[in-house]
C-alpha cells in the first residue's frame, strides 16, 4: 500500500457513521449483510447509507455483491489487513511493541 491510498482509506474512515459501518461489516464475516440490515442496525436512512456505503467502497474497504434482489457489503479484509499493515510498518524502530513492556511498566 502507498500512502495515496492509505490516506485515501482513511479518509474514508474518518467520519463517524462510516467507521460505525465498517466496524459492523468487519464483525459480520464473510456473509456480510444487506443494505436494509445495515441500515437497521445503523439507525442511518436509506438515503445517508448509500452515500456512505459508496465511499468505503471508493477507498476499496468494503465490497458489493448483488444476490437476487439485495445488495450485500462485506468488509474487504485484504484492504483492511493492508491498511493496518501499512501503519504499522516499522512499528516503534524495530523494537518489540506487543504491549508486554507497556503493561510492565504500568504495573510498577
């Protein structure tokens, strides 16, 4: 990933109702969920979930797939995995950053 679609993604991210949704879709696997759950689970109108669904989509996070007459969203995961891969690239110098120094110096 390069930092255009990094800073692409994040953008998209970078809204609230947005983030809610790809959240929900990243809990919901690989069967997704239908636009009218989504927006059930949301509490977004049917108008407002369009145009946010149409910007994860954009920034290539989630995926639409038409089964009969519904439209299913599922999280794309190899562009989430890439996303957080690409942020922590070269996480703290090299050093271990697992958390387990942390939490040890916490405890003292």
């Amino acid at each position: 990933m390069n930092i255009g679609s990094a800073s692409k993604s994040l953008g998209a991210l970078a809204q609230e109702h947005r983030l809610a949704l790809f959240r929900l879709l990243v809990q919901s696997g690989d069967q997704g969920m239908a636009a009218g759950a989504i927006a059930e689970a949301l509490g977004v109108p049917n108008s407002s979930l369009s145009f946010h669904l149409a910007q994860l989509r954009n920034a290539g996070l989630i995926l639409q797939e038409r089964q009969q007459r519904s439209l299913i969203y599922r999280a794309n995961y190899p562009a989430m995995n890439a996303l957080v891969g690409f942020l922590t690239e070269n996480c703290c110098g090299g050093a271990d950053c697992s958390g387990a120094e942390l939490n040890e110096a916490e405890a003292a």
